[in-house]
C-alpha cells in the first residue's frame, strides 16, 4: 500500500514537472516580501527566473543580498519617487552599481512618476536622477527597468536622445502609439498580471519577441507565480496558446538580462558597499 502510493505520487511529481511551462517573472521588489514562503511556492510551480530591483542604495543592496544567481537576479537603481527624498544620494547609488557591476543584470528600478513629483523642482529632480541612471547602463553596459507614471511621452523622448538601446518599460502604462514609438527603438514592454483593455489594445501589435511578463511583487501581484496570469494575457491577445506564450517570454527575459544558462558567477565575493 505504502509502495503504491509512492510510485502514484512519483509519477504524478513527473508529470507536472514535464508539464509546467518554465516562466520568468521580469520585474520584482523582493525585499518587501515578509518571508519566502510565497516564493518557495513560486519556484515550485515553475517560476525559474526572477528579477527583484532596487528602489534605492539600501533597497539596491538588498536586492543583491537576496539574489542566488541561478534563480533570482538584483538590478540597482534609484527611482523617481525615493529620488525626491533627501537623503537619496545618485552618486552613492551609481558607486554601488559600478562596484558590483558584475554581480547586478540591470540598472532599476528607475523613471519618471510624475503622480509623485508635485512641483517643477520635483520634476527636474526625477530628470537628473533618471538621466545619471541611464548614463550608468550606458557605462556599464548594463539594460534598463524604467518605471513611468503620467509621464510616458517624455520618459521616451529622454530615452531616445540619451541612446539607450536596452530598455523595459516596466508596468506599460501607454497607448497604441508609445508601444509603436517602444517598438521602432527596439525597447521592451513588461505585462504586469492586471487587467487593462487599453494595454491589451497597446500590446496587440506589438512584437511578441519584445514582450516580457512581470508581477512587480508584492506591489501590483502578491508573488511572482502571479506571473501566470500575464503569461496568460498576452496568449489571450496574442492568440497563442499559453504553453508557447510562456516559453517565448521567458527567452525573451533571460536574453533582454543575459542570463544564460547556470546563471552568474558572482555569488562567490561579498557585495561591495
Ligand atoms: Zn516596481
């Protein structure tokens, strides 16, 4: 009885890790997690890569201190709304990214939100802070997660002019146009696992090989098997079965990143503040 019951579940353990479509959650906030029960369950229902950012020089530092290199990955940055609090050092920011550029796959997250920026000061204070950060990508070779908030023309006019090549628009907050603009620079969209008939009819033409899926957990998805539910959307406006929309955005997000395959040799040092 005992031995048939375990062969039962062997096989029904098999099954579902043939089954289970592989997925990549390309925008996370990691540290605001209380515990790694959420993300025990995410790796265990086939969530294999994870991005988690830095908001911030502390955020940035935990990012790095949760990342395992095989399946979560830090990125550093400042973005637009801890720009505006004093305190909030760029250069200490753009040190920490430089002196461990080896170990992070991105610069984020970064932006504008204009939600947040009140006045014109605020507004020039996100811009510096945006523009320095884009800078460090370009010194580092490094991609960008870019945030934006009632400022989408503008985050891709600055985009354009400063040269950034390796861009998601994390959280696409824009119209059919700015997708188009997004496409013809060759930057990339992220979906987060929320409803939105404008984003659908944004994504709708937009290349399937610049898409990625994200949660932005825990702050719009509570963990990043949420990403299920992105992955879902796009096969839903994409016409493509879910399996195939899984396996094209998880490629998408380990090439947009460079994560290759037996992840990144930089878990051996100590982070370097
Ligand atoms: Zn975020």
């Amino acid at each position: 009885m005992h031995t048939v019951q375990k062969s039962g579940q062997a096989v029904v353990g098999k099954l579902r890790t043939e089954q289970l479509p592989e997925f990549a959650d390309a925008h996370t906030h990691l540290d605001l997690l209380k515990d790694d029960v959420l993300l025990k369950e995410s790796i265990s229902r086939g969530v294999g890569t994870i991005i988690t950012c830095g908001v911030d020089y502390q955020t940035s530092i935990k990012a790095m201190a949760l990342s395992d290199y095989s399946v979560i990955f830090p990125e550093v940055g400042l973005d637009p709304e801890n720009a505006l609090l004093s305190g909030n050092d760029i250069d200490a920011v753009c040190e920490l990214a430089r002196k461990n550029s080896a170990r992070i796959v991105g610069i984020g997250e970064i932006g504008l939100d204009f939600k947040k920026a009140v006045s014109e000061e605020d507004r020039e204070k996100q811009r510096e802070a945006f523009k320095s950060m884009i800078e460090l990508g370009r010194e580092l070779d490094k991609p960008l997660t870019v945030h934006s908030r009632n400022s989408m023309k503008e985050v891709l006019r600055i985009l354009e002019s400063s040269g950034a090549k390796r861009v998601q628009l994390h959280y696409f907050e824009g119209d059919k146009d700015d997708a188009r603009t997004a496409a013809e620079l060759g930057y990339y969209i992220s979906v987060p696992p929320l409803e939105s008939g404008r984003r659908a009819a944004a994504i709708k033409d937009f290349p399937l090989g610049l898409l990625m899926a994200e949660t932005d957990t825990p702050v719009v998805g509570k963990a990043p098997y949420y990403v299920e539910v992105s992955v879902q959307m796009v096969a839903n406006v994409k016409g493509i079965d879910y399996y195939k929309a899984a396996e094209v955005l998880t490629a998408n997000t380990k090439r947009f990143f460079r994560i290759h395959a037996g992840g990144m040799a930089s878990s051996e040092s100590n982070i370097r503040v």
